[in-house]
C-alpha cells in the first residue's frame, strides 16, 4: 500500500479505538420512542433511524475491533479529541509533500493554545480599531466579516532572503521593491527601513480548520457557517472536517456557505458504501451530487488540497 493509504488507515484506527464508542440510550431517550433501543455509534444521531444506519454501516467497514459500549456523556465527552486527530493526520501527511509545498509549516490546535492573534494577518487589532475609528464606511464592511477561532490553525513560517536567492538572485538588500509581502522574514524583522525590530517572528495563516463530530446542533452548524475570516492578502482557506453521517445536514454546510471551501468527511468512501446499501433512502445519490459539485470530500484529498 501508499504512505498516504497508510497514513489514513493510520488515522481511523485512532477515531475508532480511542474516539468512537456505542452509545447507550438513557431511560429517558427511550420514552421519546427512539428509532432503536439498542447501543449505536456515538456519531450518529439518535432520533434518526437513516443516521444510525449510516453510522452503523461506517462502523463495520473501518473497524474490525469492538469498541466500548458507553453512557452518553462519556460517549459525548471523547469526541473532544477528533481536532488533536486531524491535526497529527495532516501534519503527518503535509511531512511527505514537503517537495509539493517546501515551507516551515506549522499545525496548532486552539485546544493547545493556538490563537489566531498570533499570526501575522491578525496581529494588529490596533490598526483596526484606528481604521475603523476614523471611516464608518470601512467600520460597516469589516463588521461583515466577522471570524470565529477555528480548531486547527495552519501557519508557514516568511524566508529569508538567502532562501528566495537559493538558485539566483531574485531579490537584493538595496532593493526597492517586494518589500510589503509577508512570506519575506526581512519585511517582518525590519521596520522596513533595515533596522532590526523586537518583536518575534509571527507566521503566516494559510488555512483554518473547524472539525466537528457532528452537526446535529444548531451550535455546531452556526460556528461552521462563521469560519470565515478577514486578514491582509488573499483570502484564507476555510474546511470543515466532520463525521456526520446524514447527507442532508453535510449539505446544510457544503451549500449553505460559499466562504467555506469544501467540507471533508473523515470516512466518506466507507460513507459512500453505506449509503449505497440502504435502498430506501436518497443518501446515496445526495452524496454523488455534493462530490461531483466538489463540496464534498474525503479526509485523505485535504492534505494535498492544502498544498495548492
């Protein structure tokens, strides 16, 4: 097999020994007349007889091993480690196309401390309440865009000049021009004049990641719908990464907010499957229509997608 097969074999044998477990419906879920009374993934939703077949069709296709049997709020509280499991997957994986994408590149969760107030777009809050103080025009365009942290964090660190001069001298020290961008270290570490500065060296955002278990509650859809961000230069990658099984609550995602890019599904081939089986159902065919209007992919096509 491939190191990137590897990798992603790698990362649902994690979720599903140290993440997933079977739900087990309280007293109360059963006078609600639940679609089934018997133990179901802790992905799926309870009141959905669709979501649970799903789930439980995701289940038998990537895990071989039985795992744990939990009261709800156990079975809720371990779904706070899928961002730690994303963020070593893509880190893992982004270490193999360092020949695609060369860079210092940095994966931070907010759970560890990440802030985007540390990178260099978003590192100047006072310019922005100056700007906004002194143009109400301006106040009332970035008032719409507003950003919430995201779970993953992705960052590259600005060259030196030696680095961009590595195989011929694009750039010189008395020149006048490029001498805005970012991705240069001298641009950060001067003030612009040559003179050295204090401040330590901030990175530069590439992408931000929300990773949601499901998106069952409203809490959970809003925040997606929200990972958008302002910040100096282009716009930011925004992704969402799930394990959602219900296609319908995808698309509320996928269709409903053009400033995110893609969603990615953790498990969307054995989604995929699952969905093919149930006959009763229009999961299968609403699933091919969110892929082939590439809304929708499989966790193993983010890496490289963020290498673009």
């Amino acid at each position: 097999m491939s190191i990137l097969t590897d990798l992603r074999e790698d990362f649902l044998r994690s979720i599903f020994t140290e993440i997933v477990a079977l739900h087990e419906p309280t007293a109360r879920e059963d006078s609600k007349k639940n679609p089934t009374t018997k133990p179901y993934p802790n992905f799926a939703d309870g009141d959905s007889e669709l979501s649970i077949a799903l789930a439980e069709g995701v289940l038998n296709r990537v895990s071989s091993e039985c795992v744990s049997t939990l009261p709800a709020e156990e079975a809720a509280a371990g779904t706070g480690r899928f961002a730690k499991s994303v963020e070593d997957y893509l880190s893992a994986c982004f270490l193999r196309l360092e020949h695609l994408r060369p860079g210092n590149w940095k994966f931070t969760t907010t759970q560890r401390g990440g802030s985007i107030s540390v990178y260099d777009q978003h590192g100047h809050p006072n310019a922005d309440e100056q700007l906004t103080g002194e143009n109400s025009e301006i106040a009332t365009l970035l008032e719409k865009d507003c950003y919430i942290g995201a779970d993953i964090l992705v960052g590259r660190a600005p060259v030196s000049d030696e680095q961009i001069n590595a195989s011929e001298k694009l750039l010189g020290p008395c020149d006048r021009i490029a001498s805005l961008t970012r991705l240069r270290e001298r641009n950060i570490s001067t003030d612009g004049n040559g003179e050295a500065c204090d401040s330590s060296m901030p990175q530069i955002l590439h992408a931000m990641i929300s990773c949601k278990w499901t998106l069952q509650s409203d809490k959970a859809q809003t925040e997606a719908f929200n990972l958008m961000c302002k910040g100096d230069g282009r716009s930011l990658r925004a992704v969402v990464v799930t394990m959602e099984p219900l296609p319908r609550r995808i698309a509320s995602i996928t269709l409903g907010m053009r400033d995110i890019d893609c969603v990615y599904h953790a498990t969307l081939y054995e989604l995929i499957a699952a969905a093919e089986d149930d006959e009763q159902s229009d999961a299968y065919g609403f699933l091919k229509e969110l892929v082939d209007a590439r809304r929708l992919r499989d966790i193993s096509d983010l890496p490289l997608d963020l290498a673009v």
